[in-house]
C-alpha cells in the first residue's frame, strides 16, 4: 500500500511539482553516555575528538556515529545522546560501560520518545510548542507543576485519549504526564523501537589485515601493538621480525602467533572471535586457517631473502599451495622482487627477470594481484624505492577485497601496508540460557501456576496426544508470554576473588555519602559531608581494596609454593607462562594430515586415550604401565611435573629409575 501511494504522488503531475515522497528514514539505535566532561574549543571538533577516540579505544567497527544533543547531568558534567551505526551498536549489546583512553563513561540504550515539557505532548520539544502558556504535568490545569497542590495526580495525557476515544478500554491516569509509567509513553517507546534499525550483527563483517616486513627491529616490533588504522587490525603479516632466541618479542600473550623455523615470517591473530588452526610451517612460509562466524578462509605469508635463489623459494611456496586444497587463499609476503604487474618499472639493483618464477607461479594458478600500481612504494629508502611487497588472492575472493592502501612509516624502511576483506557471518551461535533475577522468575512461576490452576482438569480429562500436545503448547505459550513482557534482570558476577559483602557494604556507603555532599548547596554546611565522603573513600579505596587484593594475592603465592616452591619464580623467570592454545594439522594413522580444527582434536584424543585393553597397548605404553603400578603411597605423593624437565630444580622423593623411566617414556616430553 505504501508503495503504491508513494508511486502515486511521483507520478501525478501537480503533486510531483510541489511534494515528494519517500520511505520514512529507519531510526538508528541511541545510546545515553553518563558524565561527559566538557572541553574547551569548537562543539564539532569538540564532539569529533570524543567520537575518535571512543571508537579507537573500544575498537569499533566501521559505522556512522554521531552526537544527537546533550543533556545536563551532575555538576558541570552532561549527558551525551550518540546516534550508532547497528552494527557499533550490536558490539556494545551486553555492556554497560565504554573506555575512553585511560577512562571509561558509563552508558546505556536510549530510546525515550520526545516530549514537550510545555504542554507535555509527544512528538516535539519546547522550543517549537504553540502552546499559549505552560501547562501542569500533575494536574489538567494551566499552571506550573511547582504551583500545583492538588492530589492525587492525573496525566493530562492519557486523560485526553480518554476522552477522545470512547469506546476503547480506558487507560489509567493515576500518574505524572512525565512519568516512565504512563501507557502512551511506553506505547511511543516501544513504536520507536520497532521503526529503529536492526541492532543485530550484520551478515556481513571486514576482516582487517597488517602487512609488512619490520626489518628485524626492536622499537618496530614493539610498537606494533599500539598501531592503528582507523581501528586496530584483526590479523598481522609480519616478515622479518624481532625474534630473539627464537621467542616472540613485543606481542601480547593473548595473541595467537604462528612462525617459521627460521623466524623470518610469523601470523598473529589479534582478534579473539577470530579462530586459527596452523596448517603448514616450513623455513620462509606460514598457512594458517582463520574462521569466524562460520566464515574461513586460508591465509599463507612468506618471506623471500635475496640471498636464496627465487626458483627454490617459489617451489617452497608451490609445495605449501598444494598441500593446502583451500578454495579460499590469500597469500601476502616479501617477495624481493619487482615486476610491472604490481608495480611501475623503476631503476634499482633488482634484474626485471628476477620475477619470472614468481609470475609463473601466480599465472599458473590465476592468482589475482591486490597491489595498486598507483600508490606508495613499499619500499623507501634515500637511495631507491621500489615495490616489492605483494598481496595476492585466489579469485574466489577478488569479490569480496576492500580497500589496500599503502601507509610510510618511520619505524623500518618497508612501508606498512593494511587491507580489508569482506566476510560473510553465517548462523548465529545458539545464546545460552537467559539470567534471571528473583522477582522474574517468581513472576514466572506465578505465571505457570495460574495456568495450571485454570486448565489443570482439561489435563486430567485429556485422552489422545494431540490434545495434550496442545495442552502443552497453550503452556509454552503462556510461559513465553510471561517472559517477553519485560527484560531479564542483568545478575552481577563477582570478578575479583577478594571482592566480598563488607566491600559491598562499604562501596554502598560511600556512594550515598558522595551523593549527599553532591546534593549541598549551602557553601556553609558542604565541608562536613565532603570531610565524612573523603574519610570513607578513603578507607573504602586504599584500606578494603588494597589489603584485601594483597591478601588475596599472598594466599594464592602460599598455595603455589607450598605445591612446589620453585614453579611460580622459575615460570617468570625462564618466561614459560602458558600462552594461547594454538591448534596445528597432526598425521593421521594412514599417513594423512588433518585439515581442521575437529579432525586435529579427534586424532590427538585416539592417541592419547586408546581403548584400554593390552593388546593394543604399544610398548611405550606398556613400559608407562608398569612404572605407575610399581609407585608406593610415598612416591606418588609429590607432584610429577617438576620430573618432566631435567633442568628445573627438584624437591620431592621420586627415584632416580623412576624419573629415568617417565623421562624415556615420551609422554613428559608431551610425544603422542
């Protein structure tokens, strides 16, 4: 019908000179942020560096945000009004705080319907009101709500729908036309909210990529944490990094990282929704398969050096493709070489012909080549310039590139490239159970026990099961009903080991003394609640907290030593702090490698814990067998781990044959 009308009005001669028509603008969802601190300057630079930096510091994904208008909060603090692109909006879902550099704001959704405060009606602002004077939100009459003295209230609002339609069921009045109760008010909030845009994640989402060769530096590798652009990448390709003693430098520990052997290339995953599985690794190439909401795809990164000849690399590179199989490839490396097809001709050391195994390779396989001949050479230094780093794909993903772009740096003389990739979201997780607080689910059981109360003897008298399949769904029905007629209570979680009831009470206490001394405006009686609000701060901050957390942590040193005095000081020491579990391709029985993640932890699982019968026992099995059968009450009584390196100090009892037989086991070298 809507398309009609407006297809209608385009259409008409006269209408179509003096009107137009279009599909209303969906509403975009609105977040309410608490406390902003006003900044000198312009309000649009103002309100540009607040939303730059908010969307850096959460890592936002790509979206419009902008600042709707502000509202007055406590002191000389305000209330920001953001407008979101859905797809921000589904990322914050589920919290109720934003990081803002070292700080954070707390926010929550917004969306509340506008209000005159004149007149008190929807849909304007006082500003534009033609209302002759100001109306009372306690009562029908013409006077301001400060000079009201008539109760008990009724809301002018409803009151008028009253009138006005008759014939419907009547609504309440007993409140203020402001309150959050009022029918129409919940009517309008719930309308806006069925117009905004869905606040779901998006079918589709960017995958953020860094590539670039670091020059083996130290101040390049540990600043690439902190890089950005526009938003912090999901996925680094790094040649030549900082590796000392073969261990990565500068990355976090939560980081999935996959290196070569010879430490010239490495993949790390910074993203922690982003699954990575090792497929191949070898001297100068890195395969890895990353997944993420059902969508994968196969990353490879190499690194050739000048001082190996390019036919052998290109082999290596060919050999990994092939054992691969994967109709979704990306390949991005230092190629060491330059050719027109990725870049301009340019005059530099490097023969022209040295490329011609490369652009075999990728002509052989129809590889597509990212690079833009127009951009910024890859390569800079002050005596030459050229394009050596080159992104590549099969053509199953020419489709889905995004942007490539090429960024000089000062940290190495290879300039750091950062390209993006559509990728397509498939089924949604299935969420969990929903948390419910106290009074929701008594609500709920009243809910059920109404019902059953109503229909318990249609029950009794029930003879096929068709009717009581129906009996069931009228219950399901009724139940969901319930539930949908509010939202779950949020049930707070400690997150602290330490954090207990006379923190809580304390937290409360000082809250309500902060909020007294806000709520005082006689400069002569503020001193007293702001000394009582600073004493308890002071105490709830540096006393609670700080003992507690020390205790706590005292605790967990005792118990750690007390297993083994050694292990927590020799793990910091020798930096052998378990970092993130990265699963790679395992052989098979058949000789066969695995190619996913499952088929990895399937055959890991088949030979770490065979069928317990002795016939299929291997010898190393049977040997691990017996040593355990001849432990005594005595031996077993100190932990085993600490015999697994011969290098870290002992201190139980365990025998010296013993030791030596679960060393030559394989099972403490962690052999399957």
């Amino acid at each position: 019908m809507a398309r009609n009308l407006e297809e209608a009005i385009i259409t008409h001669q006269e209408l179509s000179r003096c009107c137009n028509s279009r599909a209303p603008t969906p509403r975009h969802p609105q977040v309410l942020i608490y406390d902003v601190p006003d900044s000198p300057g312009e309000k649009s630079e103002v309100e540009a560096a607040f939303i730059d930096k908010l969307r850096v510091t959460n890592n936002l994904p790509t979206g419009h945000i902008r600042v709707v208008f502000r509202r007055s909060g406590r002191g000389s603090f305000h209330h920001w009004v953001l407008a979101l692109d859905p797809a921000i909006f589904a990322q914050l879902k589920g919290s109720n705080r934003l990081h803002w550099g070292f700080g954070s704001f707390r926010f929550r959704e917004y969306c509340e319907p506008q209000q005159c405060f004149k007149c008190y009606r929807f849909g304007h602002v006082r500003s534009t009101c033609s209302a002759p004077r100001v109306l009372c939100s306690r009562c029908l009459g013409d006077h301001p709500h400060t000079d009201c003295t008539k109760t008990p209230v009724t809301c002018r609002n409803c009151h008028a729908f009253n009138l006005r339609n008759k014939s419907a069921p009547r609504l309440p009045t007993a409140h203020t036309a402001v309150s959050t109760k009022c029918t129409l008010f919940v009517n309008v909030r719930n309308f806006l909210r069925k117009c905004s845009m869905p606040s779901r994640p998006p079918n589709f989402f960017a995958w953020l990529f860094f590539q670039g060769n670091l020059g083996r530096s130290q101040a390049g590798t540990q600043e690439l944490p902190n890089l950005t652009f526009g938003r912090y990448p999901d996925v680094y390709i790094v040649q030549e990094p900082y590796i000392p003693k073969g261990k990565s430098f500068g990355l976090p520990l939560k980081w999935r990282t996959a290196k070569s052997h010879t430490g010239t290339v490495l993949i790390s995953v910074r993203h922690p929704a982003i699954a990575m599985l090792v497929r191949t690794i070898t001297d100068h190439v890195v395969a890895v398969d990353l997944s993420r909401s059902g969508d994968q795809i196969t990353v490879v990164a190499f690194y050739f050096p000048p001082s190996i000849a390019q036919s052998c690399l290109v082999r290596e590179l060919e050999g990994v493709c092939d054992s691969l199989g994967a109709t979704f490839l990306l390949l991005a490396g230092d190629a060491n070489v330059r050719n027109s097809l990725w870049g301009p001709a340019v005059q530099d050391h490097r023969h022209h012909d040295e490329g011609g195994p490369l652009i075999d390779f990728i002509l052989a396989r129809n590889l597509y080549i990212w690079n833009d001949s127009a951009s910024l050479p890859t390569f800079e230094t002050d005596r030459a310039q050229s394009l050596i780093d080159i992104t590549l794909s099969s053509q199953s993903l020419v489709p889905r590139k995004g942007r490539w772009e090429v960024s000089r740096t000062i940290i190495s003389d290879h300039n750091f490239i950062s390209f993006s990739l559509t990728g397509s979201a498939g089924d949604t997780p299935a969420s969990g159970p929903p948390r419910l607080g106290y009074s929701r689910l008594l609500s709920l059981a009243k809910e059920a026990a109404e019902f059953y109360a109503v229909h318990a003897p249609e029950l009794h008298s029930l003879t096929s099961k068709a009717s009581l399949e129906a009996w069931i769904l009228g219950l399901e029905n009724s139940l969901h009903t319930a539930f949908s007629s509010g939202t779950a209570s949020r049930v707070s979680l400690p997150t602290v080991p330490w954090w207990d009831g006379e923190l809580e009470s304390q937290r409360k206490k000082t809250r309500a003394l902060r909020a007294r001394f806000q709520r005082c405006r006689n400069q002569m009686e503020r001193p007293l609640p702001r000394q009582l609000y600073k004493r308890e701060a002071a105490r709830y901050k540096y006393l609670l907290i700080k003992l507690k957390s020390r205790r706590c942590l005292e605790i967990f040193c005792s118990e750690i030593s007390r297993v083994h005095p050694f292990q927590l000081p020799y793990k910091l020491a020798a930096h052998k702090i378990r970092t993130a579990t990265i699963m790679q391709s395992v052989q098979r029985d058949d000789g066969t490698f695995s190619t996913s993640m499952e088929e990895t932890v399937n055959t890991i699982v088949a030979r770490l814990f065979p069928l317990d019968h002795s016939s299929s026992e291997t010898f190393e099995q049977r040997e691990v067998r017996r040593i355990v059968a001849e432990y005594n009450s005595l031996e077993m009584a100190p932990p085993l781990f600490p015999m697994g390196n011969p290098g870290s100090p002992r201190t139980n009892g365990a025998s010296e044959g013993s030791r030596v037989g679960w060393n030559n086991s394989g099972y403490s070298k962690g052999h399957t």
